[in-house]
C-alpha cells in the first residue's frame, strides 16, 4: 500500500460521498489477516496501559476497528449508501497531511496498519460525523466520550495538542463540561 498515493487520493475527496468512495476502495484492499494485525499492533500498544483501565479501554478500540470496517464496507455496498453529500470539513486537508507524515514516519512493515487505523478513523469522523472514539470510550479519570441531546463530548477533547498524532483535532466531539 502506497501511503503517499492514498493520502493523493483521500486529499481529491471534495465531499463526504466522494470521501467515503475513496475510502471503500482502499479499506476493501485490505484482508482480515489486515485487520487482524491491526489488532495484534493495538494489543501490543496496550501493553503499557495499567490492566485496569486497559480492561475498559480495550473492546471500545476494537469497536472502533471493527464495527467501522463493517459499517464503511456494508454501507458502501448497497446501491444507495444514502450518505450527505456535502462539502468536507476544512480541517480535513490538515488531517490527510497529518495522516501521510504520521505513517511514513512508523515501521516500513506496519505502515500499512497505521494507514488502516487513519482511514477507519477518517470515515467515522469525516463520513459519519462522528467521534473518533465511539460513545462509552473510557478515558484516565473515569470519563467517557458520550452523547448528550445528540451531541457528542468528549472528556479530552481540548488536550489534544499534548498528543502529536492525535485524532482530537480533526474529530466533531466537543469538550465535555467535566
């Protein structure tokens, strides 16, 4: 998978439908072996995570993985995906360039499996408008991405800078009044 080619591509999206096109047709390249050693990689990553709060955090991650692989590849099938078609937010141009310096930068075997990570992210946030993290992710403190009167808030969402690739730039959550 050619990380600069892919970011191209994912930068030529002008709308949501013509994001979410792009993004059918490079997720579908990937298998479940893919998906799967995304998985493994996020385990590994975890590791470091005190049990308890790794516990909680853990099935949320893989949520994120594979109930938005499911939902990108089951919409986009139907003949009708019945997506907005409207313009993409303007931080996304930013996010395709964060994506791009991001994966180059990882392991030449495991850039692939962080392009997979970003577009299952950029799907959710960018297509569905949706929070990076889905509804009950824990965070340290006892705080949870959540949904109020059909926003979404996030406990963390203004601390994004202290995290370089972070997703919270890009993501609709707002912060939440904890």
């Amino acid at each position: 998978m050619n990380v600069r080619r892919v970011c191209a591509l994912l930068g030529s999206a002008k709308t949501r439908t013509e994001l979410a096109a792009v993004l059918y047709r490079e997720v579908s390249g990937y298998s479940l072996f893919d998906l799967q050693a995304l998985r493994g990689r996020v385990e590994r990553d975890l590791q470091s995570v005190p049990a308890g709060y790794r516990q909680r955090l853990y099935p949320r991650v893989m949520e994120m993985l594979f109930a938005t692989h499911h939902t990108l590849i089951s919409t986009m099938r139907r003949s009708d995906p019945d997506l907005p078609d409207e313009p993409l937010a303007q931080e996304f141009q930013d996010f395709c360039g964060m994506v791009e310096r991001t994966c180059l930068a990882g392991k030449e075997g495991e850039q692939h499996l962080e392009l997979l990570y970003f577009l299952l992210a950029a799907f959710n946030m960018f297509v569905l408008d949706r929070p990076a993290h889905p509804v009950g992710t824990p965070f340290p403190g006892g705080f949870k991405v959540e949904i109020r009167n059909g926003e979404y808030l996030c406990p963390v969402r203004e601390r994004a800078d202290d995290v370089e690739n972070a997703l919270c730039p890009y993501c609709p959550a707002k912060q939440s009044d904890v």
